[in-house]
C-alpha cells in the first residue's frame, strides 16, 4: 500500500484540454496565425504554458517577441475561460473520496503556474488534497523533482511510500526522478506506447484500478 498519491492535473485529474486548446487559438487568431485542432494541443501541453505557447506558434513566427504577444493574450484569455469545459475525469472524484477515506495523503504537482494550479484546485476539488503546488517564475519545471521531493518531505515519507501519477512522458520522467513509482493513466493526452517508454511502473485504464494499485489490491502492471 502506498501511503500518499501525487497527481499530475491537466489530463490525469482534469480534462482541461478544450480550454487550453480555446486559448491557444485565441491567442493565434489575435495575432493573425493559423490555429490548430484540440488533439493537437495533446502533444503540445505537459512541459507549461510557456512551452505551450512556443510550441503552438508556427516555427517561422517563434520569436522572443511573439512569444511575450503571446503570453499577454492568451494569460488573460485562459484566466478568464478555464473553467468553460474543463471538468473532473469520470471516475476522479470518488477515487480521491475513497483514498482520503483509507488515510492516504493526496498531493498535486503540476507544470501550470502555480496560481492558476491552486485556483484550479480550489474550485474543483475544494478541502480535498493536503498540498498543492505548481511551478513559479525562475524555478525548473517537471520533470525536475524538485516540488516533488518537497512535497514527499512535507508528508514525511520515504520514496517507496508514495507513487506519482500522470498522463505523459514528463510525468514518468518526473517519478524516475524523483525516484518514485510511475503510474501511467491511460485516460490523459498521451499513449500508453509513450508512457511505457517513459519507464511507468504502472499502466491504469480507470480511477477504479489506480485505487486498487494504491491500496494494495492486485493491479496489472506494464500493459
């Protein structure tokens, strides 16, 4: 049994792609370049929005300066419409119900500014998780392990007591950093082909057996 979970937001507790992605293409249309459908935005997300933001431009216009156009459109833009589709995964909220039930801590770890990543929490999973932390100007994103061994030592645990959870490479990239066990959920952005090469200990196909795996129940490993 693992005593405490860290999760990964975007595309493992929260579907946010459809507001990114309407951001992003907001962003683009704004500055007069072609947008992009929202599968695209899978590939795009999962490194931060700056990286989001460089990615989504065309290469011929990924300049320092239409970079920074870029950010004063879309920040203000994603602020105001984050919560217009983005929803919980089915299956999510009572995971975390049943876990907080069984005494396991719950923390999240997340490449999106950190503002944005408590306010997020805060609205969609109000009271439920012990911390909560996402990057900040001038620091490493994932998968530096950096929150992540932060956050294992506020809980006061060993890396063997807590698995990491998340939906990209970054994230396994992130565990093996960490030196943590990774668990790939299969409903996210990514494949389960990327998240096996990552190095994910775990493959899940829904909350329900993400639960299993953590309280110690019999799970499959490396589907």
């Amino acid at each position: 049994m693992y005593q405490a979970v860290i999760f990964d937001l975007d595309g493992t507790l929260l579907n946010t792609i459809g507001d990114l992605a309407q951001a992003g293409n907001y962003t683009l249309a704004q500055m007069g370049l072609p947008g992009h459908p929202v599968e695209a935005y899978k590939y795009m997300v999962g490194n931060g929005i700056p990286m989001l933001l460089h990615r989504m431009l065309p290469e011929t216009a990924r300049t320092e300066e239409n970079e920074q156009r870029a950010a004063q459109l879309f920040f203000p833009y994603y602020d105001q419409h984050k919560e217009d589709t983005t929803a919980p995964y089915d299956g999510i909220v009572p995971l975390l119900d049943r876990l907080r039930g069984a005494g396991v801590k719950l923390g999240v770890v997340s490449n999106k500014e950190d503002h944005l990543t408590r306010q997020v929490i805060g609205q969609y999973f109000p009271g439920v998780f012990d911390d909560v932390r996402g990057h900040v100007l001038g620091t490493p994103t994932k998968p530096d392990p950096h929150l992540v061994h932060e956050m294992r030592a506020a809980f006061g645990l060993e890396p063997g007591q807590v698995l990491y959870a998340g939906d990209s490479n970054v994230d396994m990239f992130t565990a093996r950093n960490a030196g943590l066990d990774g668990c790939g959920v299969l409903w996210g952005f990514r494949t389960a082909q990327e998240l096996k090469e990552a190095g994910a200990r775990y493959l899940v196909a829904a909350p329900s057996e993400l639960e299993a795996l953590v309280l110690g129940r019999p799970a499959q490993k490396e589907r």
